[in-house]
C-alpha cells in the first residue's frame, strides 16, 4: 500500500482529532510522531519475533503511575510506524482504521489501560 509520508501524517492527525475530547484534554505533554520503522533496540526490548509488525510505541510514565512528585522534563512520546502499517494493510480504507486503532492504543498505554483493556 502506498501513502506519502505527509498524508500519512495527516491521517494521524486526524485520529488525534476524532478523540473524545475528555481524553484530548488529558493529552498535555505528549508527543505524538510518526517515524518510518521502529529502531532495532526497541523490537529487542519487547521481545518481538523477527516476523513481527510493531505499529507504535508509548514512551512515557502513565498517567497512573505518577505521584505528586513527578515532573516531565520532556514530554511523553507516541510513535506511529508509517512502514509497518502501510506493509500490514491492502487498502486506504484499512490504512485510516489502523492508524486510528494504533494511535488510541498507544494513547490508552499513556492513561495506564494494559494489553487486555484497550478498545482496539
């Protein structure tokens, strides 16, 4: 599937927002970035088979975890992988729902949701 880099960035754009706005607003300090492939490091430290796709990546302390004493120096980071997700999806149709699905799922690891309790 083919997407130029600057309308796959739109696309993601959009998906941050179409998010309900209670959640948009708890989005203060968080970068979210779109990169080409996942850094090598990154699929050695969640243990990834080499067969398989990362979307994207949350960089950060959740939402939940943090106390009163702590204090972002920089901000928390989602990364959307364009290459994964354009590899993963045959059609534009699918390339818009996975962007918008890996966006929330990323964005659901910064409110502190795991694995099992996302909605995508």
């Amino acid at each position: 599937m083919r997407v130029p880099p600057e309308e796959f960035e739109a696309l993601v754009e959009q998906a941050l927002e179409g998010l309900p706005e209670e959640l948009a607003e708890l989005l203060e300090n968080v970068a979210v970035m779109v990169e080409e492939e996942p850094d090598p490091e990154d699929l050695e430290a969640l243990e990834m088979a080499p067969d398989e796709e990362l979307f994207g990546l949350y960089q950060g302390v959740p939402l939940a975890e943090r106390d009163s004493f702590y204090q972002a120096a920089m901000p928390d980071r989602v990364i959307i992988y364009r290459g994964p997700i354009l590899r993963y999806c045959d059609n534009r149709r699918q390339v818009i729902r996975e962007v918008r699905d890996t966006v929330v799922h990323e964005l659901g690891h910064h409110f502190g949701l795991d694995e099992d309790d996302m909605p995508y």
